[in-house]
C-alpha cells in the first residue's frame, strides 16, 4: 500500500514537504495565522479555535506561527509570549499550565543530515510532548521527538536535543538536567 505524502509525515516516514497536499494545507494554516496575527485580542480566539480545530482558553501573543495548526494540542492555561513558533509535521502535545517566553521555536520538523535525501527535499517528523506545569523560558529551542516532563522548567536560551525528565530544571545547548526541583 502506497501511502501519500501526508500519511508518510503524519507516520513519522520520510516524506515529501512540498507534496500540493500538504503545500496547500500549510498556506491555509498561513492564512489564519495572519488573521490571528492581526485580529484584536478578543475575536483571536476563533481565528485560533479555526486553526487548531478545537475550541481553547489559550492565550498566545501575537504573532504566532505554525505549519498545519491541527497537529497542535493545547492543554488548559497555556500561555505563551511573544513570537511562539511550532512547526507541528508531527503531533505538538502541550499539557495544562505550561508557560511559554517569547522566540521559541517547537520544531518537530527535520532533514536528513545525509546531503543527497536533504537536496531532494526529503523530511521527517517526530512529536513533541510537553507535560503539564512546565515553563520554557525566552528562546528555548525544542527538537523532533523530545518529551519535556511535568513541572519541569527550561532555561532560556537552551537547545532540548533530548528528552528531559519531569520536575527539574535543566539548561544549555546541549539542554542538560542541572538540579532537582
């Protein structure tokens, strides 16, 4: 059975990014990324409610941008800052009362780090999972497949390359355990 290119990155495949399926899909996210980007802070919420296909009580500040928005789940009390960036080819699970500084990027998106498959346009995808009471601070930086325990707070600036356990603080590029909380 041949899987289509949206089947491939929604399996964690390879797959072809710029299949029309998915170009399309990523240009209507675009689109109500922009209105969401411009809308007073009171009729945001449907924009958002639109692009993630389910009703939240999140709050982001503008702007905010992601590549299909369906792939995001949001949990209760999410906030995040200024300048929110998910690149959600794979799941995005956030839990309850995660807290969020401005310039952060949650990248499930990646690229083959052999020449010839990242040239042909080749990508893969893996989910992110955030659990709850979390805060990652200003321009934290999560990769493909990392898993951030609850309770756990990320320090500015750093690079999450792997997962990190729950209840800790933990910093740095690479993002390392540092303490116990």
């Amino acid at each position: 059975m041949n899987l289509t290119p949206k089947q491939q990155m929604l399996a964690g495949e390879l797959y072809q990014a710029n299949d029309p399926e998915l170009v399309a899909e990523r240009r209507h996210a675009k689109q109500l990324c922009h209105r969401y980007n411009q809308e007073p802070v009171d009729l945001n919420r449907a924009v958002l409610a639109e692009l993630l296909g389910r009703e939240t009580d999140a709050h982001i500040e503008a702007p905010f941008r992601c590549d299909y928005g369906y792939n995001i789940q949001l949990g209760r009390n999410f906030y995040a800052n200024y300048n929110l960036t998910v690149l959600d080819c794979a799941p995005v699970t956030i839990g309850d009362n995660v807290f969020v500084a401005p310039n952060v990027v949650l990248s499930a998106a990646g690229h083959p780090v052999e020449v010839e498959p990242r040239v042909a346009g080749w990508e893969f995808a893996r989910p992110i999972h955030i659990g709850d009471n979390v805060w990652l601070g200003a321009g934290v930086l999560v990769l493909p497949g990392v898993t951030i325990g609850a309770g756990t707070t990320i320090g500015a600036g750093s690079v999450v390359t792997r997962d990190i356990p729950a209840g800790v603080v933990a910093v740095g590029n690479p993002c390392r355990v540092i303490r116990t909380l």
